[in-house]
C-alpha cells in the first residue's frame, strides 16, 4: 500500500506538512475542517506538493525529515516542482 507526504498551503503561504495511507480522504478531510485545528485555523487547504513513500515508517521519517527543515527548504522543495504553488489536488486525484 503506497503512502504519502504532502505539504498543504494557505493563499497567504503559512505550510503545514504531513503523511497518510489515503491522500483522497485526507483531503477531502482538510477541505471539509473534519481534521486538525491548525489546518483549519490557518486555512492550509491547497495540496502544493506530494511524494510517495514505500511504508508508513518511510513516510513517517519523510515527514519528521521536511518538518526540520527550515521555510527557506521547504519552499525550495515545493516550488522545485510546482514553482506557482499551484493547487495539485485535481492533478493528483483526478
């Protein structure tokens, strides 16, 4: 089963990341404010980047690994393959 590391993003740019066995659900959880206080407060809704991950353990290090990162990486990352930071959700579960 594939599992992923994603980094969502608000219009005003705040990031928020993390892992999941279900990208389809997860967002649609995020969109809808069922999950997470600070997705909601923050309005952290756009999928801006994703990778697959082998494992959960995998994903999981992946994500603990962008979290340390400081912004000036992860906006690095993010716009290495979305440099518009483009709203990939309709791309990636279409």
């Amino acid at each position: 089963m594939a599992h992923y590391v994603y980094i969502l993003a608000s219009i005003r740019s705040t990031i928020y990341t993390s892992s999941t066995n279900n990208l389809r659900r997860r967002l649609e959880q995020h969109v809808s404010g069922a999950v997470n206080s600070f997705v909601r407060k923050y309005r952290t809704n756009r999928l801006v980047y994703a990778e697959v991950a082998d494992s959960a353990e995998a994903a999981f290090a992946r994500e603990r690994q962008i979290k340390g990162l400081r912004r000036e990486k992860k906006v690095a990352l993010i716009e290495a393959g979305n440099p518009h930071w483009e709203d990939l959700s309709s791309k990636l579960l279409a």
